[in-house]
C-alpha cells in the first residue's frame, strides 16, 4: 500500500449519538407518514387538509434537522459522524444488508436544504395549486419526494442510497407527469423514468461491484478497505457512479430529460429539478469520496462531464424563450459547476457542496418567481409574450432580481462567493478548466440578463386579455425567504467555515500554489460577467424583441434550441437502432421461432392424429401390441449380450 | 412327514392384515347387514379400516429395525414371502393415504340425484327392464367397498413381496377386484363394461407372461425368493437364456400394470370406461403399488444384471414418455387425456428408476421415484375428483369441448383444474415440478443424463397438451349449453382439497417428505 494514510480520504467510522440524534430517523419518517396518509386515503377524503399536513411533516422535519444540526455543531470535530442501526433489512448468506443512518456534517447540510427548501416550496404549493382538484394527491408525491430525498442522503450505505435514489426517481416521474391528461407531460415523465433507468444501471453495477470487491456496501465498510482494491476496479467504480450521478442530475450525455421535465407544476421545478434531487449526483460523487480519491480516471471524468455540461446547458439556456426550460438549461450548467468541482477532488467538494446550497436558494427562487410570473399571465411560458412585468408584480420581480444577482455572481451576493470559488479551484488545476468555468460565467451572465430583460423589462407583449396580478401572500413569502437566502447564503464560506465544516467527511486539501493572486482571478471572473451582461444589454435590450421567435438564426441558436441536439444523438443512436433491433426480433420471434414452435406442435399433433389409428379399441389389436412389445423387451436383453 | 405351522410375525404384517380383515369383514355385511344401512356401514368400515392401517402403518414404520450396515432397516417376515422395510413402509402409507381420500370419493352421492356412481344392478343387462327397476328402487352396489379393500391390500403385499411367487399372488389379488370396479359404471354401462372385459383380458395376457417369466428365473436360479435369485444372478456362470428370458418377461407383466408403452394400450380405454372415482384410485395407487414392486425385484432380485437390462429401460422410457405425451395431443376426452398423461408420467418414473443412483451425492433414485409417486398419487387423485364435478343431463361431460369457457362459469373449480394441470407440468410452485426435479436429477446423477434430456424436451411436448385444456378453460365460449358444475358434498371437496394441499405444501415445502423418503432407506436384501 503505497498511499499514506494523510492523503487517503477519511474512514468513515460513526458514533453513536443520544437526545435529539436519536430521533433522526424521524426525519424521513414524518414526510413518509404524510404521504402515506394521503396517498392511502385518496385525493377525494384528505382534499380538505392534506396540503396543510404535507406542509406541517416537512416543517417539522425541518425543526428536528435544525435542532440536530446545532447538536453536531457543539460536538467535538473528530465526533461529527452519528450512526444510527434501525433493522436488519435483509439477509442472505454472508451478505447482510442492515438499514441504518448516517448523520454527518455531509448529510446535516443536506437535510436542511431539503426540508428548509422543501417546506418553503410545500407552503408555495399551497397557493400554487389551489385550484387544482388534486391538489392532496399532489402533496402526497411531494411528500413521498422528501422521504425518499432524506432516505438518499441520510442512509449509511449504497443499497440505502439506491432505495432512496429509486425513491425519487419514482416521485419524479409522478410528478412530472402530475398532469397526465397532457400528453406532453405524460411523454415527459416516460423520458425522465427512462433516462434515468440507464443511471440506476449504473448505480447498480456500482454496488454490485463494491459487493463482489469489498463484501459489503456500507459506507463504512467501503471507505475502510476501498485502498486494497485494485486499480481497474477503481477505476470502474468511480465509472459507474459517475454514471448514475449523470442520470439523476442531468449532466451529459444523460441530459435529455431535464428540459422535458418542466411539464410537470413549477413547484416541482424547483423543488426537484432545481434544489434538490438533480444535486443527488453530486452527493453521490462527493460521499464516494473514498473511491475517487483512489482513481485519477474517475476524477478526470466527472471534470470532464461536468465542463461539457456547464457550456452545453448555459448555451442551451440562452436560446429558449420558455422561461422554465431557460432556466432548466441553466440548472444543468450550474450543476455542471458542482460536478466539475467535485471532481477536483479534496480541494474542490466542500466548494461543490456550498455551490450546491447557494444555487438550492436562488434556483429555487427563480423558479417559484417563474411559476409567479406563470400565474400572473395565464399560464403562459412564453418570454416573447411577457415584457415590463416589474410594475405588474412588484415582489416577484424584487425576488427574482435577487436570485438573479446571485446566479451571476454579482459580488457580495451568494452565488457570488460560490463561484467565484469553484472557478478559482479550477484554474489551480488547469488552465483549460479554468477558461471553461469562466466562459460558463459569462454566458450565464448573459442569458440570465436576457432572460430578466424578457421577463420584467422592455415593453408589453401580452396576449390579449392577459391581466399580470401578484400573487397572494402564501406564495410571495417562500420568495422573499429563498430571497433573502439568495443573497446572504455567502456567510456560510466566512473564515471557510464550510470547508472545516466538511472536512472530516472529505479531508483537508493544502492550498494550490495559484500563479496570480486571489483577487486577481475574482476581477477577472467579475470583468467576464460585466462583459456578459453588457452584450445582453446590448442584444436584447437595445432592440425590439418580436412577438413570435425569428426564423432566420444563426446555426449556434438552432443548435441550442434544438437542445444541442441531445434528442436528436439519442435519437440517432440510441432509439433508431434501438427500434429497428427490437423489430428485428420481433420478426425474428415471429418467423423463426414462433414457425419452429407452431410447427413442432401442428407437427406433434398432426403425428397424434396419425398414431391414435393404432388405438383402434380391439383387444386383439391391444394384446398383438402388448406380445410385440414382449418380443421388443426380450430382443432389447438378448441384444445387449450379444453385443 | 410332519408339518411345521409357518412363522407369521402378526405385529409386522398387521397394516396388511388390517385391511384384508376389513375387506372380509364387509363381505360379510354384504351378508348380513340390511340393504338400507350397508352404505353407511361399509363406507365408516372401510374408512375405520384404513385409518386403523395407517396407524398400525406408522407404528411398524417406527419399529423397523437396523440392519447390517444401516443403510436399510426392516425385517423379512412370514417365512420369507414378504420383506418389511423402509420402502414398503414408505409405500404402504401413500397407498392408505391415497386410498383414504378415494374411499370419500366411493362414498359421494350428492351428484348423480342422491346415488352412488356405481351401478344399481351390474347384473341386469344394460338398457333392459330390470335396470331400470333397481334404477327406480334407487339400488346401489355397496360390494365396491369390500372390493376395494381386496384391491388395497394387494397393492400393500405387492411391493413388499419378497418372493416370486408371493408377488404373482399379490398381483391378481390387486387386480381381480380392479376388474371388476371397472365394469360397475352407472352411466354409459356398456362402455364401462367393455373396458372391464378389456381390462380383464388383457391383464390375464400379461399375468401369462409374468408366471411364465417367474417359471425361467426359477429355472435358472433354482429359486423364488429375491435373495436367492440376486445371488444366482450374482454369480452366474450359465443358463444366460433363462435368465435373460425371464427378466423380459417379468418385465412385461410389471410394464403392463404401470402402464408403460408399448404395453399401455388398455390405459385411455379402462381409464375412460371405469367409474371415474376408480379411476382416480386404480390411476394413482396402481402406479404406486406397480411401481414400488418394479423397484425391489429389479434393483434386489436382478440389480447385479443392470447392465443387460437398463437399455431395455431407457427404450421404453423413452417410447413411454413419447407416447403419453404425443398421443395425448388429439384426445377429445378428458379422462382419455389423463390417461396418456398418466402414461407419460409412467416415463418419467421409468427415468428416476433406471438412473440407478445409489445416493451418498444427493438423492438415490429409489428416494427420487417414491417422492415422484407421491406427488403423483395427489395430483392425480385431486384431478380426477374434479372431472367427477363437471356434469351435464348425461353424467359426467367428459368431452373437452364441453370444458370450453369453463373459466367464466365456475372460477374456483377450472383455477383448482387449472393448477392440478400446471402441477401434472411440471411448472414451478407445484409438487410436479419438485417431482420431476427429483427423478430428473437423480438419474442425471446416475450418469443417464441423455435420457434426463429426451425426458426435459418431451415434459414441454406434455406441457403443450395440459396448458390446450387451460386454454380452452379459460380462453374460449361455451359451445352450447355450458356444462354445470355440481356441487359435491363434503366428501369429494375434502378429496379435492387434500389433494391440492398436497400439490401446493409438496411444490413449496418438498423437505419433510423428501427426508422421509430419504429415512425409507434401501430395500432389504
């Protein structure tokens, strides 16, 4: 073993813990609770107070969270990691599967995005779908979203993972295709569950390995005996983890399915497709941290998908005129951010994790500010039909500037600190990923403004009859909270004390010897930025944006409207040759072996229908049969000794 | 010249001596007791009796003692003649069972109009004044239960027979009253007639050649008992011919009673004709008893020449899985079909018996064909049990298009149907396929794995013609009239009942059985 035990990533080797840390397996249980009672009871009996119950779970969820995290807190830092054994799940030979929790700094974080985000979202929600007639059945699949999100992050091993992972996974397909009388957002929800069945391949095969490798799949027994493996089985560990991870948080090539999911309700935009499950990828990545610091391979190529991901998801955002899959477009690019981070290794996942946080505020916010706007204009999505909506609903716009700023990383504000980060990590790995991470800002710079300057600025485009209203209390108050949280998420990095935070789960990184100064490179990310807004201030703003979108663009623009073409590659390669293989089958089925089985049978029972003349009902016939077949038996002894 | 009274062990033998006293004892009620109460007399006699040779059954299985090398334990009794051992014991007690739940089936009288289905009067002349009096006066033949009883006991001895002779006599005693259940039918007379004449005919043909294949092994060996006979075998030096001859033609005999092709032909015919409550008990427990003696006179008797005869076997195994399974594609008759389904599972327990595994590496083939028997006596008896429900003005409808559509009509008895079929299959879940994978790979073990190959293709050829009558049950209209299901009584649902239990707790929970198959131990030699 050639690898010292300062560089290995740390062990994991839970504590147990007492008082409010007994009761974290409450956290997940009160949503699961909540949707259980709804989903059992159906949508008709629990109308009346459902959304108010789901709300109340995740709010309490989010109270537990809060009073366990301030426990972690006053522990000793070597202390920080709280198991918990529920039950034996199974158990089958040597392999025991016991499902337990683990409650880390990692996970601590987690838990309180997703039930602080979840509440504020469900409490959105209220408003939000309050004409819907099946409004409870939806609180029931969000809060069956929030269990199986909790389960994910808080379980103590890959198969716990993989139960909340399929969790969600099940939830998202619900809920994208919450209005499946459209058959846009029923096709939506087949292509989310499907795309993400190749990452759960992945997922799979990744724990099925670590299985056959280390004889178990718990994070501890993992993180202990990861070094002894050998390199290839590293390698394609990290492999298929990066594959899972690429299916659930959208990165490429696994990417197609995000934009098609903004069919389902914009809460759930945010909620899922924004704040918290699409960031399971990045989890994942980060809480494998034990592999990937084993497998420069590995690291390369999250690196890798996650810069290819960030250009491809913001150059797909600047071209879309539908508010939510612009902004779809930017949640890919920005997790491409986490990605990338995460695989700079030790130095880049606390960055990752705090990147992930401060974009849960402010794509949260902007999402919920769309779904605003959504409400103010009849359920419009379109930006050319919007335009000076600042004076028609004051407080969404207010918000949304806020996550705006954020997003592009005006300085002071969140994003801001987060970025500035991640961009700055990347160039102390190399240039090339330093210039990727800095182009990425300056086209969010400048499809977040062109997006802002469609939306509230400009003149009106509005359909006729369209009367822009704000929306009630119940959905403005989560945006001026996610608001707030956009613009001061930066504290948590005052005196880095979210990467101390997070170093006992993914270890202490010496400073990389940067070739300029510090604030050399936050000017030159801020001057990039400026650069991008100027151009969407002069591209969009300067000029009349017509009510229907032009024809006549350029070959980047068709590119990025067509999605870059993603559909089309999985089209080509995948679907095509998918189809014509399985009707190759089929006719192969059909021909061959549905010929050779009809055949045997018209066969067998055509020679039936032959020899059953030989039962003719005589006896005389019965007893020469019986006498020949005597003479059959001798011959057959005398045969064989003679012989 | 004096004369030494012979040695009867009573205690051993007394399950055996059971079931013949009972069977005199109903003749003599026959005599003696009033019409009007003989049915509830016999009937409670003969289920008293066997339930009494169960227990006593049980007992002398407890009691069996150890021998020699441990490998079998009983003990040879009445001067020879009969050997009680593990496998008889094993044997006796499927028999009791099987026959105890057929006794219910005797005694159901709640569907053909409050009578028995068996003849008011076998010898009035179908179609003639005085049958139908004794069909007004409501008559009904209660000698079946007696003839019954005569039957079990002979299928208890022949297995356990352990002298040539001993076994000749067994036979007939078992097959002399099958006879004449056969003929005794209520409905359609002169078919179930004709298959007793046929029955009858035939069997006589194959007890000729099973007393004259005894007359040459005697000629060569000098004698009837196995013991003596396996070490004439042992050490032959000549007289090939007699022996060689001998074994074809005690093969013949044994063939005929299991049902094995090419000696089969008298199956669908019987099967058909009889009434189908003895159908159901002749299918199953002649099997077992037929079976049970194949096993201890060619594995003790003539196990040193398996060389000379285990092609012989593999020949018609393979011609009797083939036949069962291809002939039974065209039958229009239900019994018919299980008919030929009964001969291809005659097949397959010709595949587990000529695997000649003697065990230490999983199961011995001699466990595998006993654990096969029993899952075959329930499935089958339950099956036939159901066929006796399914009734239109005629009796019972017999043909399969009047199946069709039976699924929409009653659920409960095509699903039960249906899964008595699937279980005859093979198909997973059920006894048949733990049945199957018992013999099957006991015989792959045994090294007959290119007959463990012909016997896998020809079950999905068997699958074909079970799952047909599951398709036509569920998945085509009634042609006509659909055919009504009468509801029986107490006695045939527990029948039917037992007989699923079995199928089901058997498919799933194989182990108890299987170990006490396993605990019967080897044949005392």
């Amino acid at each position: 073993m050639n690898i010292s035990l300062s560089e290995a990533a740390p062990v994991v080797s839970p504590t147990s813990g007492d008082g409010v840390l007994s009761l974290l397996w409450l956290i997940p249980a009160l949503p699961a609770l909540g949707a259980l009672v709804i989903l059992v009871l159906g949508n008709r009996r629990t109308s009346p107070w459902a959304h108010w119950l789901g709300t109340a779970t995740v709010a309490l969820s989010f109270l537990i969270g809060l009073v366990a995290f301030f426990q972690l807190l006053g522990r000793d830092e070597s202390d920080r990691s709280v198991g918990q054994h529920l039950w034996t799940w199974f158990e089958a030979g040597s392999f025991t599967v016991d499902l337990g929790i683990l409650y880390d700094p990692l996970s601590s974080l987690f838990v309180l995005l997703i039930t602080g985000v979840g509440s504020l979202i469900h409490l959105y929600s209220v408003g939000y779908m309050a004409h819907d007639a099946a409004r409870a059945r939806f609180f029931g699949y969000l809060n069956l979203f929030v269990a199986a999100m909790l389960v994910l992050v808080l379980s103590d091993g890959y198969l716990g993972v993989f139960l909340g992972w399929e969790g969600v996974g099940l939830a998202s397909y619900l809920l994208i295709g919450f209005w499946h009388h459209k058959p846009t957002a029923a096709t939506a929800a087949k292509k989310a569950f499907v795309v993400n069945r190749v990452g759960d391949m992945g997922m799979v095969l990744a724990t099925t390995l670590m299985f056959a490798t280390f004889g178990t799949v718990s994070f501890e027994g993992v993180s202990e005996l990861a070094s002894g493996a050998s390199q290839t089985t590293l390698n394609i560990l990290a492999l298929l983890l990066l594959l899972a991870a690429c299916g659930k948080s959208a990165q490429v090539p696994l990417q197609s399915w995000l934009l098609d999911a903004m069919e389902g309700p914009t809460p759930v935009s945010a909620l899922i497709h924004a704040a918290t499950m699409v960031t399971a990828g990045v989890y994942l990545v980060v809480r494998s941290n034990f592999i990937y610091e084993l497998t420069e391979v590995g690291r390369t190529a999250v690196v890798i998908v996650g810069a290819v991901t960030l250009l491809a998801g913001a150059i797909i955002g600047c071209a879309k005129d539908d508010i939510k899959k612009a902004l779809a477009g930017s949640t890919m690019s920005q997790i491409g951010y986490m990605m990338l981070a995460a695989g700079l290794g030790v130095a880049g996942y606390a960055f990752a994790i705090f990147h992930l946080l401060t974009h849960g505020f402010f794509k949260a916010n902007m999402f919920l500010g769309a779904g605003s706007v959504m409400h103010a204009m009849d359920d419009d999505v379109n930006m050319r039909h919007y335009g000076a909506l600042q004076k028609a609903v004051p407080v969404t716009f207010l918000t949304f500037a806020m996550g705006y700023l954020a997003i592009i990383g005006f300085p002071g504000f969140s994003g801001f600190w987060s970025k500035d980060k991640i961009i700055e990590t990347a160039f102390g790995e190399s240039l090339w990923i330093g210039l990727a991470a800095l182009a990425g800002a300056g086209i969010t710079a400048f499809y977040m403004t062109r997006l802002m300057i469609m939306t509230f600025l400009g003149r009106k485009r509005w359909e006729p009859g369209v009367h822009p209203h704000e929306s009630p209390k119940v959905m403005t108050i989560p945006l001026i909270v996610l608001a707030a949280l956009s613009v001061l998420g930066g504290v948590l990095l005052l005196g880095d004390w979210i990467v101390d935070w997070l170093t006992p789960v993914v270890g202490h990184a010496e400073h990389h010897e940067l070739p300029l100064p510090v604030i050399a490179y936050t000017l030159i990310v801020v001057a990039v930025v400026a650069v991008g807004v100027a151009v969407a201030w002069l591209l969009v703003a300067k000029r009349d944006i017509p009510r229907e979108a032009p024809q006549k663009v350029s070959f980047v623009t068709r590119a990025a409207r067509a999605d870059l073409y993603g559909d089309a590659a999985n089209e080509a390669l995948l679907m095509r040759p998918g189809n014509n293989l399985v009707e190759g089958l089929v006719t192969f089925d059909d021909d061959y072996v549905d010929g050779v089985v009809d055949g045997t049978g018209s066969a067998a029972i055509g020679m039936s229908g032959t020899f059953r003349r030989i039962q003719t009902g005589y006896v005389r016939s019965y007893a020469l049969s019986v006498f020949a077949g005597a003479l059959l038996v001798v011959l057959a002894l005398l045969a064989v000794n003679l012989g | 010249m004096s004369f030494e009274a012979p040695h009867i062990e009573y205690a051993t033998l007394s399950p055996l001596l059971i079931v013949f006293g009972v069977a005199l004892v109903g003749v003599l009620v026959e005599a003696f007791v009033p019409r009007r109460l003989r049915y509830l007399v016999q009937s409670v006699l003969a289920l008293v009796g066997l339930v009494a040779a169960l227990a006593a059954t049980i007992w002398v299985a407890t009691d069996l003692t150890v021998r020699g090398d441990g490998a079998a334990r009983g003990s040879i009794v009445a001067e020879g003649a009969i050997a009680v051992d593990g496998p008889s014991v094993f044997v006796w007690g499927t028999l009791l069972l099987l026959s105890l739940i057929s006794v219910l089936l005797f005694a159901e009288r709640h569907l053909d109009g409050g009578l028995s289905a068996f003849a008011g009067q076998a010898a009035a002349l179908p179609g003639t004044e005085a049958e139908r009096q004794a069909s007004t006066r409501g008559l009904e033949h209660t000698e079946v239960y007696p003839l019954m009883m005569f039957a079990v006991a002979g299928m208890m001895l022949f297995p356990a027979s352990n002298d040539l002779l001993t076994m000749f006599v067994a036979l007939e005693i078992l097959s002399l009253p099958l006879y004449l259940l056969c003929g005794l039918a209520r409905r359609r007379r002169l078919l179930s007639q004709e298959a007793a004449l046929k029955y009858f005919m035939l069997g006589a043909f194959s007890s000729g050649f099973f007393l004259y294949g005894v007359a040459l092994v005697y000629g060569f060996s000098g004698s009837t008992h196995l013991a003596a006979i396996a070490e004439a075998v042992n050490g032959r030096i000549g007289g090939q011919g007699l022996l060689l001859g001998g074994i074809a033609l005690i093969a013949v005999g044994m063939l005929f009673k299991v049902g094995a092709a090419p000696f089969h032909s008298w199956t669908p015919d019987v099967y058909q004709g009889a009434p189908t409550a003895v159908t159901a008990f002749m299918a199953a427990c002649t099997k077992i008893a037929a079976f049970g003696a194949l096993l201890r006179l060619f594995y003790v008797a003539f196990g040193s020449a398996e060389r000379d005869w285990t092609p012989m076997i593999w020949i018609v195994a393979i011609l009797t899985m083939a036949v069962g399974s291809v002939f039974a594609l065209s039958q229009t008759d239900i019994k018919r079909m299980l008919a030929y389904s009964s001969v291809a599972h005659a097949g397959f327990l010709l595949v587990g018996f000529v695997g000649l595994h003697e065990g230490g590496e999983g199961i011995s083939s001699l466990q595998s064909v006993l654990f096969y028997l029993v899952t075959y006596g329930f499935m089958t008896v339950g099956a036939f049990a159901v066929v006796t429900l399914v009734r239109d003005a005629g009796g019972e409808a017999n043909h399969l298009a009047r199946w069709a559509g039976l699924g929409k009509e009653s659920p409960l008895v095509a699903g039960i149907f249906a899964f008595f079929l699937l279980a005859m299959a093979g198909i997973p879940l059920t006894s048949g396929f733990t049945g199957k994978w018992a013999v099957f790979s006991s015989a792959a073990q045994g090294g007959a794995w290119p007959l463990v190959v012909i016997a896998v293709l020809l079950s999905v050829v068997a699958a074909f013609f079970y799952l047909r009558v599951i398709v036509l049950m569920y998945f085509s209209d009634p042609v006509g009239d659909a055919p009504a299901v009468a509801v029986p009584s107490i006695l045939t649902t527990v029948t039917i009942a037992i007989g699923l239990a079995a199928t089901v707790v058997l498919g799933i929970l194989p182990g108890p059985v299987l170990d006490l198959a396993a605990d019967a131990g080897a044949f005392i030699r």
